[in-house]
C-alpha cells in the first residue's frame, strides 16, 4: 500500500468507525436523540479507556492469563530468541499500563476500577435487550466486545467473577453473538471464548477474546 495511502487510515477504533460512516452514509445512533448520542458515548469511552486496560493488565500481567492467551502471540518467534522478545514486549505493555496510568495501581485498586465500570454497564443495560435500546447501535460493538472480553472463562480474574455477579450481562453477550450470527446468516463461527454458549439455546460457536 502507497504511504500516502497508508497514512490516511483510520488508526483507531473511534474513526475506523466514522470512516465506515462517512463512507458509506450510515449512522450506527440512528433512533438515539442527543441525550442518548452522549450517554452512548461517555459509556463507549469508558469500555476503552478504563476496561480495556484492566483486560490488558488481567492478560499480560497474570502470569497464568499471560501462558494462557498472549504467550500464542510469540509462538512463530525462533525458540532461541523466544525469551528474550517475550520479556521485551511484556516490559513495553508494562511501560505503556503505567504511562496510561492503570500499571500506577494496586491491583486491588485496578479490579475495583474494573468492577465500577462494569456495575454501570450492568446497571444501565438492565432488562434492555441491547445497551442504548431495543435493537443495536454504535454503542453495542464497543460495550459487547469488552464484555466479551471480561467475562472470557479462559482468563481467571476477579474483574470476570465481579461481571458474572450480573445475570444482564452475560445474557447481553449471548443475545450480540445471536444478532451477530444472525446477521451473517447463522452460518459464521466465533472463535475464542465459549461466553455466550452458556445463555444461546442454539449452537454459537465461541467468543473470541485471546489478546
């Protein structure tokens, strides 16, 4: 790809989504009024700024999470180097969790960061079927992907067992997997994570949470 093509791409979650938007003239909020547009967003924001790190840190800094998941990352790298780009990339995630300010935190204090945020999740879904209403908007990609993320049982963490306390949640996650493969005409396959598998009646496949 051209470098000047390549530095025009969207480099982030936020106007990968805007670009699709423009691009194709659709509107992922269309139904929400202003109020809901900014509720939406202050919850999007917070999935990414405050529960996407407490994944990271679960996954990376777990010694046992980090064999589980991320260790498959390096799997192709010569087994003499191994160790060594291992250890370097462990240290830079360690570097940037505390640059961003969550590696500063206790992990007691990080999982009560992590519980905060998905009480409000959990607390605002209630018996809603999807996050902001009846059917899915922008919203819902963000806050289904962390949840997925969260309650993977592959990774043993406190911040899961505080997200599996709320029965909305994981039921959530299994209602996106089904309009998901619904969308795609039921035929597609989730790999990962069997989050959803247990609140489908019918065969999902797996949720994909492995970074």
């Amino acid at each position: 790809m051209p470098r000047r093509r390549r530095a025009k791409s969207p480099i982030s979650t936020t106007f990968i989504r805007w670009h699709i938007e423009k691009k194709y003239n659709i509107d992922f909020d269309q139904g929400l009024d202003a109020n809901q547009k900014a509720i939406a967003w202050a919850f999007e924001k917070m999935a990414e700024d405050q529960l996407y790190w407490v994944v990271v840190h679960d996954r990376w800094m777990n010694d046992d999470n980090f064999r589980k998941g991320p260790v498959r990352f390096f799997h192709r790298v010569p087994a003499p180097i191994r160790p060594f780009v291992i250890a370097t990339v462990r240290r830079k995630v360690r570097t940037a969790l505390h640059g961003h300010g969550f590696g500063r935190h206790s992990p007691d204090e990080i999982v009560a960061l992590g519980t905060r945020s998905i009480d409000a999740i959990a607390d605002f879904l209630g018996d809603k079927p999807f996050f902001m209403s009846s059917e899915p908007t922008g919203a819902d990609a963000a806050i289904f992907s962390f949840a997925c993320a969260v309650l993977c049982p592959h990774f043993e963490s406190r911040t899961r067992r505080a997200a599996e306390r709320h029965e909305n949640v994981p039921r959530y996650v299994g209602r996106m997997t089904g309009a998901i493969l619904s969308e795609s005409g039921g035929t597609g396959r989730l790999q990962g994570c069997g989050v959803a598998q247990r609140f489908q009646s019918s065969p999902l496949g797996n949720i994909a949470c492995t970074f």
